[in-house]
C-alpha cells in the first residue's frame, strides 16, 4: 500500500467573505498542489473543503497521513461525527461539508494529525500559500465576471493547469502576539465543553465553545488581509514559479531547515532580528506527570528567544513520544497517546534541542520542575546536565518575591499585569512561552523600544537623575463653631450614660 501525506488549510478575508483552500499533497515520487475558493465562505467551510478536496484527489487504496492546523477538522472528524450522527446533525454547523467529509472517508485508511499553524512547518505554510492562492484566483474570477455558482461546485483541479493566473509570493502575515490576541482568557477557567464543539477555532490551543468563533475567524481574516496588502507591493511571478521556489526554499533553504527535514516533528523558526547579545530562552515543557525521579516523561518543549529584551521570531517546538500513557495529563495539555505514538523519542531530538539551548539564559515559570526533567532526558540521552551549560531564571521565585502573599500562577501575573489574554483551555508549551515572555518583560520593566539598539540605551537612560517639581501650598483650616462644639460635647456625655464606658470622640 503506497502512503501519501497530505496538507490542508483554508483562509477566509472577512467572517463571512472571501474564502480559499489549499490542498498540498506529497506521494513517493510526486507532488500535487490543489487550490480553489468561494466568494462568500467562513474559515471553518474552508478549512472542510480543502480536507475533501484533498483527499478526494487520492486513490482509494492509498493510506493518507493528513495534516491539519484546525482542531475542528481534526477533533471533529475523529471524535465527534459519531456524536452528530447519533443526534441526526442536530444544531451541528456546516453539516453539508461534514456529511461529505465523512463520505469522502469511508472505506480509506487515514490517519489524521494536527499541526500548529504558522510555526514554519514547510508542508503546512505551502498549504497555507496554496489558500490564499485560492482566494486571490477567485477574486480575480469575481472581478472578471467569471466567477458562477456552478464554477464554485466545480472539482478542483491540479496547480498545475490553472497556472494562468498569477500571484503574489506571499504569506500569512500572523499577528503580533504581544500586541493581539482575539481569545477571551477568561474562557480558560471555564471547563472543556464538546456538548458544541462545531466552533472550535482553529489555532494553536483553542477552546471549542461556542464564543471563540468569530474571534478566530476574524483572527484568520486580519491575517488574510494584511497578505493582500502586503503581496501587492510585490514583484508578480507566475504560480508555478512561486511555489515550486517557495518549496525549494522550505525545504532545503537552511540547517535549520535540513533539521526539520531530519526530524519532522522538530519546529525551528530562524531569527527575524539580528542582534547581539547574551541570549534569553523563555522556555516551558509538558510532561506526563510531576515525577521526574519516577517514570514521568516530557512530551513537549517549547522555547523562544530573546536578546536584549526583545523578542527575535526565532522559536523551537518539539512534540515527544514518552514511551509511556500520558494518563491523567491530558486534561491539562490535552495531547493524547494516539497523537504521541508517531512523534520521535528524546534520544532521536536530544542534540538538536540541546545545541539549540545550550549557552542561552533559560527562563521558566517554576523553574525547577522544567529543568530538573530536561536534565534527566538529556542525561539519559547522553549528554550533560542542560542546567550545567546554562544560566536560569525562575519567574515564580521573581513573582514571590515581588508580590508576597498573592496568587503567582501564570493565569494570575497575566491578570496582575494585565497582558493580553490567550486561551489557555489546554497548556501547551509553546504558548505558555509565549505568555510568560510577556510577563517576564512586565516583571522586570516592560518592552524596550523597539527604535533602541542595544540594552546599553535603556541603561543610560534608567541611570538619569529625574528631577522633580516640589510644590507648596496651605490648606485652609476649617474651625468648629461654638454652637457645633456644645452640640458634640451633648453627644459624647450621652453616649458615656448609655454605655458606661468614655467616647473615643471624648476629650
């Protein structure tokens, strides 16, 4: 049986609006590059139809490996169709799509996986230009007036024969998330509901409730957006050209790159700031309990970088198989064993990660409980204690020290210090990094600004005597009249008959 991976996303520019899909498909000898869109859709629809497409495109006899950043496709189809089918589709959204997606399924071998969108992955980000693409080729149809409501039902066809149009060499454009987070963390505190789970957005982490889903489709849509604009300064190529040097690029373009290559399932961003100086590595892990010195495993490690109080881009996530039941732990992080089973040992990432963090200043939110089971995983890995080759910082035994008594959680410093709020149903390492980056930056005086070169700056700065104006003035003395003090001195003599005891107001 011959096995194919697929790729699949969808993008939306406005909930609802102007939709597209991409679907990106690797066999043993070939790829295939899949794209189509609707001028009114949602990101979900999209999201649907690309899956279908894609794996509409395969033969049957064929075991497909399909990824998907949209853990409403991925949970949907895997855990909760038969729940929908049960209650004959009941209050369940896009059933027409799901129906045809379960359809489109059956009798196929499919293994279907999640990955965290705009993390670098090559696969997901052609997938993700394959979208756009989509999109941009249907606008064209709509401006053109080509567009009909039997051209949207049409079955996609390969890239390849529809190069004709041509398009930009983009990307989404994710926004900053120091500065923007469209989910509620208040919904974190709030318990994991699969009763509606058909508004899961589709990022890293999100809660399947029901009052995520515009935030997420709008999320998607100021992302789609800010790619149109961003692409139409750019010099126009044909598709083909585009993708096929976009996936050379991906694929081939760096170390980090070959990395990748070698261990899929390892996730390095380069650096999109050169600058110098000691590095600081916000880091957090997920484990399979709190035991190191027992049989507990990490399962994930998520890190970013930051130099001179600013934050590079450059990132590293890593999902591992522990080799054991994550148990009870998955109410907390929610990666199960079936996601688990394909994902490398820490012996097969171990030097990777290890020439990733070596040097830098490792910064952790409970410090102790991270290190103390990277040291372990590399030790039976064959290497050196991590805390042995790096400088650490735990932000728990900050936060303690400057607000003694209070609650210290991360959830609590992000309220405390009012950062922008994430959902945070699950745990997961590379979001909880992020978190604390920001918290971090909030502990120690906030974000330098980004027009300051060096920390040298912010030092001399801080180092300024600032003066400051004294001002001087009499407040007026308001004295009690004569008739007011009789009627005070009545007061204090009758509360001393009543109670036998003299008035504190008493002279």
């Amino acid at each position: 049986m011959s096995e194919i991976t697929l790729y699949v996303d969808g993008a939306c520019r406005g909930n609802p609006g102007l939709g597209g899909w991409g679907a990106y498909i690797i066999t043993e000898s070939e790829e295939h590059k899949l794209c189509g869109g609707e001028p009114e859709s949602t990101n979900n629809r999209m999201e649907l139809t690309a899956a279908i497409e894609g794996i509409a495109f395969c033969p049957m006899d064929a075991k497909l490996i399909v990824w998907t950043d949209s853990i409403y496709v991925k949970r949907g189809i895997t855990e909760w169709i038969q729940g929908w089918k049960k209650k004959n589709w009941k209050d369940v959204k896009n059933p027409d799509l799901w129906k045809k997606l379960d359809a489109t399924c059956q009798g196929r071998n499919i293994e279907w996986n999640w990955i965290k969108g705009h993390a670098g992955h090559p696969g997901n980000e052609m997938a993700d230009q394959l979208a756009n693409l989509g999109a941009d080729q249907t606008l064209e149809k709509i401006k053109n007036g080509e567009f009909s409501t039997a051209s949207a039902q049409e079955t996609a066809k390969p890239l390849e024969h529809v190069i004709d149009n041509k398009m930009d060499d983009k990307k989404k454009i994710e926004s900053d998330w120091l500065l923007d987070d469209p989910f509620g963390f208040d919904l974190a505190e709030e318990g994991f509901d699969e009763v509606e789970p058909d508004n899961l957005s589709m990022h890293h982490h999100m809660n399947p409730s029901e009052s995520n889903q515009d935030a997420s489709d709008q999320e998607q849509s100021n992302e789609s957006n800010t790619s149109s604009m961003m692409s139409n300064a750019q010099t126009d190529s044909t598709a083909h050209d585009v993708l096929d040097a976009d996936a050379s690029t991906l694929t081939h373009g760096n170390a980090n790159a070959n990395m990748t290559k070698q261990h899929p399932h390892i996730v390095i961003t380069p650096a999109k700031l050169n600058l110098q100086g000691p590095r600081q590595l916000i880091l957090d892990t997920e484990t399979t309990g709190f035991y190191y010195q027992d049989t507990d495993r990490i399962i994930e490690v998520g890190a970013i970088e930051m130099i001179n109080r600013k934050l590079t881009g450059s990132s590293i996530h890593i999902y591992i198989n522990p080799k054991k039941p994550v148990g009870d732990s998955e109410n907390v992080h929610g990666i199960s064993d079936e996601f688990l089973k394909d994902k490398p040992v820490y012996a097969e990432i171990a030097d990777v990660l290890f020439d990733y963090l070596k040097g830098a200043e490792i910064i952790a939110h409970n410090a102790s409980f991270d290190m103390n089971f990277l040291d372990m995983e590399f030790k039976r890995a064959g290497f050196v204690a991590l805390s042995d080759v790096c400088e650490v910082t735990d932000t728990l035994a900050m936060a303690k020290s400057k607000h003694p008594g209070q609650k210290n959680s991360l959830d609590a410093l992000v309220r405390r210090y009012e950062i922008v709020q994430r959902d945070r149903t699950f745990h997961g390492a590379l979001l909880d990094a992020e978190i604390l980056a920001d918290v971090y930056l909030a502990m120690t005086g906030g974000q330098v600004s980004f027009d300051m070169d060096s920390a040298n700056v912010h030092q001399d700065f801080a180092s300024q005597s600032i003066q400051r104006a004294k001002i001087e003035f009499d407040l007026p003395v308001i004295m009690a009249s004569d008739d007011e003090l009789e009627q005070h001195e009545n007061w204090v003599k009758q509360y001393q008959e009543k109670h036998g005891e003299p008035c504190f107001f008493g002279k």
